[in-house]
C-alpha cells in the first residue's frame, strides 16, 4: 500500500474488529494480487492456488484478533497462506510442480513481442518449477512481492541468513538455466 | 556448480549500487530482474474476493451452525471424529452427546465407539459412506439429509482403530471426505480417507 | 429433546467364512484362486490377511482391472511383511502379533518414513503406539518435518501422555499452525505448555471473540 492511500492496516483490522465484516474486502483487494501470484509460483497451478489464497483469507479474517501487529498484517497473511501452500505441496508424491494451467498472458504489443515473451516466460516458469519449493518460494518473495529480507523472516518464520543463502542458490540456479539456451 | 559473482548478490540485495558492476556482471543482474518482471506480470488471475466475503458474511461457518441444528432435532447425529480444525465443535457436540438423553441409550461393546460421517453436497440425491468395514458396498452405509439443505451425515458403530472409507454420491460419483485430513493411497490410483475411531468414554448415550 | 441415533452394527471383521466366499461376487471370479492364495501365504506368515481380503474387495467395489487388485493385493502383502520385519529388526518381543503389524503398516501408509517409525517403536516398547503413529502422522501430513513432529509427540509420551492425548497434541500443533505461526513456532509453542493440552480452549472456528453478528447457539455450558 502506497501512502496517503486509503486507510492504514491497522486501522482497517481495527475497523474489523469492531465488526465491520465488510471492510475486509478492503485487505483482500490490497493483497490478494500479491498472495495469488506467489501462491500459482509455488503450486503451478491457478486454482489450487485460488483455493489456497481464498482459505487462507477466510482463515485470517477468522483469526484477524490473533495477529499481533497489524501494521505487519501483509506478512502475517502471507504466512498463513505459505503454510498452506506448504500443507499442500506435502501432500504430492514429489515437490516439483507442472505449469499445465499457468499459460502466460500476452500482453498488448506487438506479436512478435509477444511471442517473444511467452516464450521467454516459459523458459523463466520451467527453470522456476525445477527449484525446490524452499528456493522457489525464497526467489518469489524477494524479486516478485518485492520483500525485504525482514518481511521474508517474518512471512516464512526462517532465519534471515537461511534465507539470503536459498535467494542466491535460487538466483544461480534460475540464471544457469536461462543462459543454458544462449 | 558455477557460483554467481558476490558483487552481484549484494547489487540485488539492495547493498551495492549496480553501477559498481562492470558490463557483464550488470547483464546478469538485468536477466534476474527481467526473469522477476516477467513472473511479476504474467499473471491475470480471476479475484477471489466474492468467494471471500460470501464464506465470512455467514453468522458461523456452515458446518457449526447445521451441526448444532442437527443435534436438536430427533434424527441421526451428524459429526466428524477428531478433525483438526474443528476441536471445538467436537468438544461441544461431545459435551452435548453426554447429556442425558432418553431413549438413545446405546450400550457399545468394549472396544467400540462411534464414527460420524458428515459432507455438504448440495444437489445430491443419495450420500452413501463406503469403508473397510461395510465392503465398500455403497448400499450397506447411507447418509441421510432431512433437512434438504445439502448436508448429509450418519453415525456408524465401529471397532475403535483406523478405518478407510470415502464417500459415494448419487450411486456413481466416489470421492474422498472433503472435509477429512487424514488420507492414505489406496493402492488403486486414488485416496481413501482415515477415520480414528476412539472407544466411546460413557457407557450409555 | 429426544434424539435418535441411526446404528449399524457390524459384524466383526473377522467373521468365520472362508475366503473364496467372502471374494465371491465381490470381486472378478478369474482371479479369486490368486488372491485366495496370498491370503492364505498371509494367515501362515501370522500377519493380519484380513486387510488383504479388504483390499481386494475393495478393488472389486472400485470396479479395478482384476489383474491390478492382484498387484494391489501383492504389495501390500510386501507391506505388511516389511512392517513385521521392521518391528523383529527393532528388537519387538516375538511374537509380535498381527494387530500389531496392521497399526505399523497403517503408519507408513500414512506416510512416515521407516526412520520415525523405527524411532516410535523404540521410545514405546510395550505400549500401544497406535495414537502416537497417527499423530505424528497427522503434523507429517500437514507439512512438520518427520523428526520435529515425532520430537513432539515422543516428548509428550514421555510425560506421560497416550492415546487421544497424544492426537491432542498433535491438533493443537496444528491449530498453531494454522492460525499463521511457522512451523518452528507452532511445535515450540506446544512443546512448552506440555503436558498441559488443552481440548476445551481451542480457538472458536466462527471467528474472534469481537463479533456483533449472530451466532449459532452452542449447545456446551
């Protein structure tokens, strides 16, 4: 959330609290671009990754009194909703996930551009699948929700030296990858 | 395994300007950062806010509210052993279980206790629960939803222990206990799910 | 109020009929005389065939090719022999019986590793470790690592606490986790309140105590 938009979370949870069930819509609106993109990352898949974000929030507005510090309320859903990527991802035979139905989006250029960047997402997608959830999830926190390495800590309950060491393993390998079709 | 120049990490961690970097390191930076905005922007992906706010706007979750409405009126009792997430709705349907009841005294033998099958299919016109200890016969074990509203459940007298079992709905649909949390592979391609029976702790009910 | 149970009484699985007739009908005729015979390699072996006898009317009910309740009814005759021998290899008293074979092999099934079950069945020589199987289980299958989920049920059994106790703990292990503490957390939270667990306390699953909507009457005092 930028600043000078809207209320604070704090003061939205607050408004909650109070009963205002409606304004929860509010914290879905904020985060659920972010928790959906990072949970279809660690799933592979968009509606295991709907029913993931979807549970997750309705668990957090149901333990919304539970979280301690609301001015840290993105990194505590993103907690919730880790674990239950976690949960799932235990529950399959092997941790490497298949991109089926994550089909890259084209977006309005031209069509050789677009071209171009679908399959250059495929490649970034396919070296993504292959890293281990723990680095997968490390890289998607880091460069696509833009996490500090504190946030990180907080999201996933992990040391921030273990973290830093699964976000550079995650950098060589995705790099490797990419250079490998050079 | 080839390592990534430090200098590198530390430009992507915020630490270091990346114009310390020279022309071949700052292009390794540049592809992360494109690979990053590429992840970042693929994705269009349908909002689950209403189904969001139409689970939190219930005044209590479906399955208290219809369990509680169950208990009240004179039918078979509806309830699930031990799941995770719903201790306190076993507690208080347990609680509710121990209060004296005429005419539902049940003696259970030594070693026996009672399995609660519960599911919401809405639109169902039969539920039937199939196990290792009716052969999986979905004729034996039929659910029961005599309120019309989707929820099905029936109570079965089992020996304590671990039962596998999993739902069939409408003669043909066989599917697992959506709301169970305990699975095991069954052998066949599919899953089963786990019931823990315990030995029942009153002697009548 | 009056309420009516619906119960069914079952006969106990391991009724005297013979197994021909029990497969009969149940599952295809062609490969009755195969499966017939492992049950019975099973009876010798002293392990419990009658989960063998399940399985295959199972595959029957599930309308399976015949040839592929033959392979399901083989492995886990393998199965079951490997968690007989995993409780003779862990130092078991012999005999050890078939009950006790069934509640090994359900653990594995469950999906813990042949370690954590080694290491079960050594913390609890001559208990029943049934609950402690399904509960580390119950974390394993929510995503705790192998070694802290049986690190906390061990050290709960070490207190003393059996049976539905040890699920509790296991629950509540669970609920932390849940409610958005890692994984870490969530095992040392419990840890620390053990052997105290409590099952009336649990957080309410309609939501916090600040809540103006109606709820449902509970029917607990």
């Amino acid at each position: 959330m930028k600043k000078g938009e809207g209320p604070s979370d704090a003061e939205v949870v607050a408004t909650i609290l109070a009963g205002e069930t409606e304004a929860f819509g509010i914290i879905i609106r904020r985060y659920e671009p972010g928790l959906l993109r990072y949970a279809t990352r660690m799933l592979g898949s968009r509606d295991a990754a709907a029913d993931a974000v979807a549970e997750g929030l309705v668990r957090a507005y149901r333990h919304l009194a539970s979280c301690r510090d609301p001015t840290r309320l993105r990194t505590w859903l993103y907690r919730i909703v880790a674990n239950r990527c976690k949960s799932e991802l235990a529950r399959r035979p092997t941790a490497s996930i298949s991109l089926d139905d994550a089909p890259p989006v084209p977006d309005p250029e031209s069509v050789e551009t677009t071209l171009e960047r679908a399959e250059q997402l495929a490649l970034v997608e396919r070296a993504l699948a292959q890293l281990s959830p723990d680095k997968r999830e490390a890289f998607v926190l880091k460069h696509v929700e833009g996490m500090s390495y504190e946030e990180m800590a907080a999201a996933t309950g992990e040391r921030i030296p273990t973290l830093k060491m699964r976000v550079h393993r995650a950098r060589e390998a995705l790099l490797r990858a990419l250079e490998e079709v050079e | 395994m080839k390592f990534l120049d430090p200098r590198v990490h530390r430009v992507l961690d915020g630490e270091e300007p990346r114009e310390s970097l020279d022309l071949a390191l700052r292009r390794q930076v540049e592809r992360l950062d494109q690979a990053a905005a590429l992840l970042a922007s693929s994705l269009e992906q349908a909002s689950v806010a209403d189904r969001v706010m139409t689970a939190i706007r219930r005044p209590a979750p479906a399955h208290t509210h219809r369990f509680i409405h169950w208990l009240v009126t004179p039918r078979a009792i509806v309830l699930r052993v031990r799941p995770a997430w719903s201790l306190a709705l076993a507690a208080g349907l347990l609680a509710a279980l121990l209060l004296p009841l005429p005419e539902s005294r049940v003696a259970l033998r030594e070693g026996e206790g009672i399995a609660q099958f519960v599911a919401r299919f809405p639109g169902a016109h039969s539920v039937a629960v199939v196990g290792s200890f009716n052969d999986w016969q979905p004729e034996s074990t039929r659910l029961e939803d005599p309120d019309h509203d989707g929820v099905w459940g029936a109570s079965v007298v089992l020996p304590a222990g671990a039962h596998e079992y999993m739902f069939v709905v409408d003669g043909e649909r066989w599917i697992a206990d959506p709301l169970a949390e305990r699975f095991v592979q069954d052998d066949y391609g599919r899953e089963n799910s786990v019931v823990l029976v315990q030995p029942a702790r009153v002697s009548h009910l | 109020m009056r309420l009516q149970l619906l119960l069914l009484c079952l006969a106990s699985p391991m009724a005297a009929q013979s197994v021909r007739a029990r497969l009969e009908g149940r599952v295809p005729a062609e490969v009755i005389p195969t499966i017939d015979s492992l049950v019975q390699t099973a009876a010798a072996e002293s392990l419990p065939a009658e989960l063998l006898v399940q399985k295959a009317i199972e595959g029957g009910a599930k309308h399976v090719a015949p040839e592929y309740i033959v392979v399901a009814v083989r492995v886990n005759l393998d199965q079951l022999r490997r968690a007989r021998n995993m409780l003779v290899d862990g130092g078991d008293k012999p005999p050890t019986t078939a009950e006790e074979v069934a509640t090994l092999n359900t653990a594995l099934k469950r999906g813990l590793a042949p370690p954590t079950v080694a290491r079960i069945v050594e913390a609890l020589p001559a208990e029943p470790r049934s609950a402690a199987f399904h509960a580390v289980a119950d974390l394993v299958g929510h995503g705790f690592d192998q070694d802290s989920a049986a690190d906390l049920i061990l050290a709960a059994a070490s207190m003393g606490l059996r049976g539905e106790r040890l699920l509790d703990v296991a629950d509540k292990a669970i609920l932390e986790l849940q409610s958005g503490r890692g994984y870490t957390e969530a095992l040392g939270t419990v840890q620390s309140q053990l052997p105290q667990v409590s099952t009336t306390k649990v957080p309410d699953p309609s939501g916090q105590a600040v809540r103006p909507v109606q709820q449902a009457p509970r029917s607990r005092p």
